[in-house]
C-alpha cells in the first residue's frame, strides 16, 4: 500500500514531467522555421498537434 506522503510525491513529480514535456514542445514550436505561401504572407509551418498529452 503506497503510503499519502509518497503518493503526493508521485503525483508531483508526475506533474512536474508533464509540465516539462509541453514546456520543450512549446520551446521547438517557436524554434520553427516561418514559411512564405504563395501570396507572400508569413505563415507558420506547423505539423499536426499531439493530442496524446493532454492536461
């Protein structure tokens, strides 16, 4: 049985991955490169989001 103090810790450092996870992906969205389309307006290039973190 997994005592309250360790599953509040657990919880924490789960929460603490998550919020790292969407911290270095949010890093690598802005690090992409901005592309031109054809009519000469600035357009981000982006790929599909992943849904599979979702807080």
């Amino acid at each position: 049985m997994i005592s309250t103090s360790e599953m509040i810790r657990i919880r924490r450092q789960m929460q603490r991955r998550i919020r790292d996870v969407v911290a270095e992906r949010r890093r690598a969205r802005q690090m992409e490169p901005v592309a031109t389309d054809p009519a000469g307006d600035p357009t981000e290039v982006r790929s599909t989001p992943d849904t599979s973190l979702s807080i």
